[in-house]
C-alpha cells in the first residue's frame, strides 16, 4: 500500500517523476514540472490526470492544430499516434498512465 500527497511532491528538474505503480507493462507515474515537454507522440495510448496547477495541452487532431487549458481536475487522454505537447502555467503536478518505456 502506498499513500501519496501529490500537492507535497517536487522534483529537482522539469518532468521530474515519482514511479508509483507498474501494473502488467502499464506505468503510473506523479510528474512535477514548471517547463513546457517537447512535442512527442506516446508509443501507445496515455492518460495524463492535472492534479495541481494548469496546463496548456497543445495536440494534432484532423483538424490541425489545436489546443485546452488543463485545470486541477482535468483529464486529457492521448491516443495512440496523438502528436501533443504540455505547457505548464507556473508549476503543475501531473498523473500520466502510460506504457512502460513510453516516450
């Protein structure tokens, strides 16, 4: 069993993470970060939880370019083959499921 106070975590870089779970090759790791991601695209589907703070999701759909803001509570899932690229507004703390080994 594992209790974790996600508004207490930090990291001592950008992206930053707290491993907290690898069921059957699906990792569940708490991200800390206060700088923007690169654009990527996940080896598989993911779900990234904001936990604190906000983020400025940036994605490619079919119609091109678009973009959210992530708020406290917000829930952005990515398919497999989503371009995407998070933005943090100040510091945000952030649940992503995902494969192990993902990008």
């Amino acid at each position: 069993m594992k209790i974790i106070r996600s508004k207490e975590f930090t990291a001592g870089r950008a992206w930053g993470a707290m491993d907290i779970a690898n069921m059957n090759g699906i990792t569940t790791r708490l991200h800390w970060t206060d700088q923007p991601y690169k654009w990527h695209v996940n080896d598989g589907e993911e779900v990234f939880a904001v936990l604190d703070g906000r983020v400025d999701m940036h994605y490619h759909d079919a119609g091109g370019r678009c973009s959210v803001m992530l708020e406290a509570g917000d829930i952005f899932f990515a398919s497999a083959g989503t371009m995407h690229v998070a933005r943090p507004v100040g510091e945000a703390r952030i649940l992503v499921v995902e494969m192990a080994g993902s990008v």
